[in-house]
C-alpha cells in the first residue's frame, strides 16, 4: 500500500496550444526530478494529467489535497515549487492561479 502526503497533476494534454507544447512533458520530467532531490518520493506522487481548461494561461499544475492550481509553470519553477508548496507547505503565491481551486463547502 502506498499513503501519500500530496497528488502533483501536471497537465500534459497533447492538442495543438494546449499544456503538453506548453512544456508539460518537461514539467513532469522536472517534478518527478526534484521530487526525488528532496527526498519526498514516498510522500509526493506525481502524475500527468489531461486538460482543466486553464492551458489560456500557461502550462498547468494542480496540488491536491490543497486544490491549488499553478499557472504558466516552466521547469525552471520546479525547485521553487518542490521546496516551498511540496515540503514546507507553502504556495508559491506568484504562480498560484487564483481564477480555479477547490471550495471548502459543498454549494
Ligand atoms: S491542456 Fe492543460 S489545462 Fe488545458
């Protein structure tokens, strides 16, 4: 059996202007990289994942069970992503795309 801590969804749909030319392969490259680096592989699982409809600002990232999405993320935000939101709980407020997440409540 395997518990983690965290879920990393990167969006690495393949249409054309979609997340996967956008740099989602390498996104996942680099998560599964750093994610490792840190010592979090047993906590941290990181999957691909297909559309959120959000590819109109960059290549996307989702943190669950925080319902956070990312925005616009190039590899070379991984290291900063992986330290702050993955180890030490932090969202990196720069790239957090304030416009989706998940609600506390059920409507
Ligand atoms: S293709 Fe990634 S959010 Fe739409």
């Amino acid at each position: 059996m395997a518990f983690f801590l965290r879920h990393v969804l990167v969006c690495t749909n393949e249409k054309p202007g979609h997340c996967g030319e956008l740099g989602g392969f390498g996104l996942l490259e680099a998560f599964r990289t750093q994610v490792k680096l840190a010592g979090l592989e047993n906590q941290v699982l990181v999957s691909k994942t297909g559309c959120t409809k959000q590819h109109h600002l960059g290549a996307a990232v989702i943190v669950h069970p925080d319902g956070v999405w990312y925005k616009g993320v190039s590899v070379a935000d991984v290291p900063e992503l992986v330290e702050s939101h993955l180890k030490k709980g932090i969202v990196v407020a720069r790239l957090q795309n304030k416009e989706i997440g998940l609600s506390k409540k059920v409507v």
